[in-house]
C-alpha cells in the first residue's frame, strides 16, 4: 500500500469520525427540528460514499449497492436540508418524497450486473449526473434567494459560507467521478473528494461547537395569525413595527423588504430585523409579513359581503404578488384551501343568522 493510499484511508476514518460527531450534536441538541435530521440523514448518505468508494472492501459485496443508493441520495438531501433550514420548512413535500425515490431508482439501475452495458444502464447514469447537478444549483439557489429575509442574524451570517462549502463539495465529486470512471484522471483522484468532506465536516462540527445561539437550528414555527404569533413587548420599536402593518397596512405593498421597512420608520435595518426576531419571536421576514397579509384575507373570505369577489383579487389586494405563493401560505397555515375555508366560514355565518332569525 502506498503513502497516498493510507493517507487515502486516514481522510476517509477522519471524515467517518467528524460525521459521526456532527450528527451526535444534532441528535443530542436539535432533533425536534426537520433540518437537524435532514443533516443527519445527509451525512449518512455522505458516509455511504466514503465506504461505497473503497473498492477493496465493498466490490462485489452484498452491502454494495445498498451503499451506492445511500450515496446517491446525497444531493437530493442536500436539496431538502436547504430548504428545511433556511425557508424553515416542517414537513418533506410530496416532491421531496418522489425526489429521494428517483435518484434511488437511478442509482440502482446503474449498479444492477444484469443489465450493465445496455443503453438502459448508460442513460440512467446520464440522467443520475444531470439530476445531482440540479439539486446541488437548486440547494444553492434555496441558500442564495431567502438570504434577505432571514432574520436569524447568525444563520444569515453562516448560510451561504456552509451551504456553499458542501454544494462545492458534491460539485467536486460529481465532476472528479464522471472523470475517473471515463478513466481520465486516476482513480486515486477521488481521494480529493475525502479529504474535503473532512474539511467540510469539521467546519461543521466547528460551528455547532462555537455557536450558542439556540435557536439557529430549532424547529420552525407553524405559521398562525398576527395577533396570535406576535408576543406583547414594551419594545418602542417593535410597538412601531407593529402599528405600521395593522394600522397603516405596509404589509400591502408586495414588494416590501426589510430595508423598505426600515426606511419608512426612520431606522437602521439591523435594528428591524434584531427587533423581529428577538423581541416578535419571527425568523423569516416573509412569514411575518404574510401574517398579516392572511389575516386580512380570511376575514374577507369569512365576510358575506365579499361573497363574490374572487379569491385572487382579494389575496392581491392584501399584498400577495401571486396566487401560487398565496396558495401555499394559506395551506401552510390553515391546513387547507382558501375555497375550503371561505365555504367554511360562510356557512357557519348561515347557520348563525339562521338560528337568530
């Protein structure tokens, strides 16, 4: 065995090792929140790798391709860890689901012995390289887009730094694969890959250990209504903040930032976003503001009056730029569709005029 190899070997024990203990910290610390176990489930996948790739232990073992489908997962995780931890979602959409399931099926095709050689085989590795692509750049894209809205300072601050580092990471392996299998660069070149998964891990595990902020990694809030979500403080500014969305209604103007915000109260943004989160108890800025957005929807969906007017002009009305978003912020805080609740609603308003009548 040469130097390079056991060298090899200790970057891939040293990257196991740090993995193992990232994840204990997030199982010990964070595991009520979906991004801690999405992490977990990502540094599995990337374990499967590091042993998938040592071909003196696994060629030909039985453990193989269930190896190489953990592997191949990675990406798709790396997806949804994205999205779990910085559009603080709770739950894996159905699309989330048919994500993992279809890289596992393509991952598999390519390691089947019946079929190796066929064109059935070959597209199916074209396309798993194609997908990994994707899902890295749309981690990436998840990381990049809510940078703006994130009110949780040192999240903010560690998001793009992280997220790029391990986006780069399965960047690199993608690249470094296709080109060793091609037999262009030397297989021992995917040593590379190891040796920055240590670095990678171990920037990690140096930011859970050096980071007190509880709640960089807690489990998101289920979006409620304004006035339930909103805790009372004696704050001026966040008095200010407050009386500028219910009473003077910015929260209409659909291209509201945080920067807008700021400007129209005479403050300096860090103040707005400290404020929102520390003192309102809000991690995303968006949320917030579409607290307030779907307050004013709801009650005109529940208002007889406004029987006829159409669900979009109202959700327009109130500060939405689009009914897709709209959608999706109504289901995510009332667990169904703005047609169910208006039905809903309207028909309890019946029955309560009906039985004073």
């Amino acid at each position: 065995m040469s130097a390079f190899e056991i060298i090899d070997l200790l970057a891939r024990g040293g990257a196991l090792s740090l993995l193992a203990l990232w994840s204990w910290l997030l199982v010990r610390d964070k595991w009520e929140a979906p991004a801690a176990r999405l992490a977990v489930a990502m540094n599995a996948a990337i374990a499967c790798h590091i042993v998938a790739t040592i071909s003196e232990v696994v060629d030909g073992m039985w453990y193989d391709a269930p190896l190489a489908v953990g592997a191949g997962l990675v990406a798709p995780l790396f997806w949804l860890f994205a999205r779990a931890w910085f559009d603080d979602r709770s739950q894996i959409s159905t699309l989330g689901w048919a994500s993992l399931a279809i890289m596992a099926a393509t991952t598999l095709l390519h390691q089947t012995d019946i079929i190796q050689g066929t064109a059935l085989v070959d597209a199916s590795l074209i396309l798993f390289r194609i997908l990994q692509a994707i899902f890295v750049f749309a981690g990436l894209y998840v990381a990049w887009r809510g940078r703006e809205d994130d009110l949780v300072e040192t999240r903010r601050r560690f998001r793009m730094s992280l997220i790029v580092a391990v986006g780069t990471l399965i960047m690199m392996t993608n690249v470094i694969e296709v080109l060793a299998y091609g037999e262009q660069i030397p297989m021992l070149s995917r040593s590379f890959i190891e040796f920055g998964i240590m670095i990678v891990a171990f920037v990690f595990c140096a930011a859970m250990f050096g980071i007190r902020q509880p709640d960089l990694l807690s489990a998101p809030d289920r979006p409620q209504a304004a006035d339930r979500l909103v805790p009372q403080s004696n704050d001026p500014l966040a008095t200010m903040i407050k009386a500028a969305m219910s009473e003077q209604r910015l929260f209409r103007d659909e291209t509201l930032t945080i920067a807008a915000l700021a400007s129209s109260l005479g403050q300096q943004e860090y103040r707005i976003r400290r404020t929102i989160n520390g003192t309102l108890g809000h991690r995303n800025f968006a949320r917030f503001v579409n607290s307030y957005r779907l307050e004013e929807v709801k009650e005109a969906l529940g208002d007889p009056a406004q029987r006829e007017v159409p669900i979009l002009t109202i959700a327009l009305d109130a500060g939405f730029g689009s009914l897709g978003p709209f959608n999706r912020a109504f289901r995510d805080a009332e667990d169904m569709t703005p047609t169910e609740f208006r039905r809903d609603k309207l028909k309890g308003a019946a029955l309560a005029d009906s039985e004073i009548g």
